[in-house]
C-alpha cells in the first residue's frame, strides 16, 4: 500500500503542479499585459510632461507679454495726460489770442492809416524814373584777351541813383524792365569805327 500511497501522492503531486504551471501561466500573462500596460502609461505620462512643459512656457510668454502690454498702457495713459496738458496750454493761447486781437482790432484806424502811408510810399517809389547816362574821358586799354569792366568817369544823368560811378556797376532800384545802349569807338579804325 505504501507504493500506491506513493503513487497517488505523486499523481496528486503531478496534478498540483500542472494545476500551478496553469496558474503560474495566468500570472505570466497578467504580468506581460500588466508590463505592457505599465509601458503605455509612461508613454502617456510622457507626453503630459511634454504638453506640460509646452503649456508652462507659454503661460511663461502670455506672462511676459502681459507684462508688457501693461507697460504700454502705462505709457500711453502717461501720453495721455500729457496730451490733455498740452490741449489745456493751446486753448489757453488760443483765448489769449483771442483777447490780443479783440485789444488789436481797437487800433485798427491805426493801422489803416500805417497801411496807406506804406502805399503812398510804394506808389513814390514805383513812380521814380530810373536813368543813367554816363561817359569816359580817357580812352580804355584792354586787349580782348579776358573780360573788363568798363567804368565811367563822368555821370551825366542818374535818375534814380542806380548807377555807382566807384566800381562801375548799375544796381537796379526797383524791380522791372531796363534797356541797355552803349557807343564803343575801335582806336584802330580811321573813319568813325563806330559800332552798336
């Protein structure tokens, strides 16, 4: 009896352990899906972090650029101010020109007379004849090679007074049309060389 006893232990052995291979088989497996699983999990937690990371740096920027659009309104509040201070100082000119010229607008027969005078001026200046005629008593030595101005020593006419007899230049007094002659006599012709 003892051998059968030993072989029904061993039977029973035998069944316990393909019964524990089974579940130890099981176990793998869970373990396998429980690794695989596991794996995805830190995949996933992985990629939060990243979208985290992502999402702090931009709280970082949107920070940043609220800070900066908080300076801006700063300044543009201080512009302004300084804009409404500048509008109160021209409307203050404004009305104290508004007063000058109400003061200006008393002495306006003043000023009508001052304006006719400036007229009656004007009208003498623009009534003056402008003339001049003038000679030389020595003969001119110049050759033709380069430019001379010819002065006059005798000044027989200067209406108007804009012939300078010193550097030989004519200034015209006012503004307008002026004609200008002249008679030139050539030494080496014999027969009244004269030319125009």
């Amino acid at each position: 009896m003892s051998a059968i006893k030993c072989v029904l232990v061993y039977i029973l052995l035998l069944e316990s352990v393909a019964g524990q291979e089974d579940v130890v088989s099981k176990l793998q497996n869970s373990l396998l899906i429980l690794e695989h699983r596991m794996s995805t999990a830190e995949s996933q937690l992985q990629q939060c972090q990243v979208k985290y990371a992502k999402m702090e740096q931009r709280l970082t920027t949107t920070q940043s650029q609220f800070k900066q659009s908080q300076e801006q309104l700063r300044r543009a509040n201080q512009k302004i101010v300084s804009l409404e201070a500048q509008q109160q100082k021209t409307q203050t000119i404004l009305v104290q020109a508004d007063i000058t010229r109400e003061k200006n607008s008393l002495s306006i027969g003043d000023k009508i007379a001052k304006l006719s005078n400036n007229v009656s001026k004007l009208q003498a200046i623009h009534s003056v004849r402008i003339v001049f005629s003038a000679s030389r008593s020595t003969t001119l030595e110049a050759d033709g090679s380069k430019d001379v101005t010819v002065t006059y020593d005798k000044v027989l006419v200067n209406e108007g007074g804009g012939y300078n007899i010193q550097n030989g230049h004519f200034t015209a007094p006012v503004s307008g049309i002026y004609l200008f002659t002249y008679d030139a006599w050539n030494q080496s012709q014999k027969n009244n060389g004269r030319t125009t």
